[in-house]
C-alpha cells in the first residue's frame, strides 16, 4: 500500500506518518522504485494511533500502549 492510501485510510498526514515511522512504530519496507510500501499491520497500527491521538494520548502513551496492548492501554485511560 502507498503512503497516499494509508493517509486516505487513516486521516493522518505525510508528516504524521513520517514521524511515526521515525519512532519506530511502523516498519514500512521499499518497493523496487523506492517508494514506500506499507502493510496492513502498518495499516492497522496507524489506524491505533490516529484514534488513541483523538482521545488525547500523548505519543509516549501511545508507545506503551502499542507495545504493551491493552493493559497498558486501560491503565493509562
């Protein structure tokens, strides 16, 4: 998937999905042109990210709650 598919997808913008990516919370991989190719779990981690940003989570609570799933997420709700 393109990062323009992921964006309409998501809600979130070129430079949002940059800084994630910069974070280490998706690992696109590169196509043979080098653009950027992106998975459904990088899909599916954005579309986390975009929601728990729209209820007010910090980008650090975000990585906790994404590498400690749900009972790191309820804690910090």
């Amino acid at each position: 998937m393109l990062r323009s598919e992921i964006q309409n997808k998501t809600g979130l913008t070129r430079k949002a999905i940059e800084y994630y990516e910069e974070r280490g919370l998706i690992k696109p991989g590169k196509a043979g042109n080098g653009y950027r190719e992106y998975s459904e779990e990088d899909l599916s981690v954005l579309t986390q990210i975009a929601l728990y940003r729209k209820v007010g989570l910090t980008v650090a609570e975000i990585e906790e709650a994404l590498l400690k799933g749900s009972a790191a997420l309820s804690l910090i709700l």
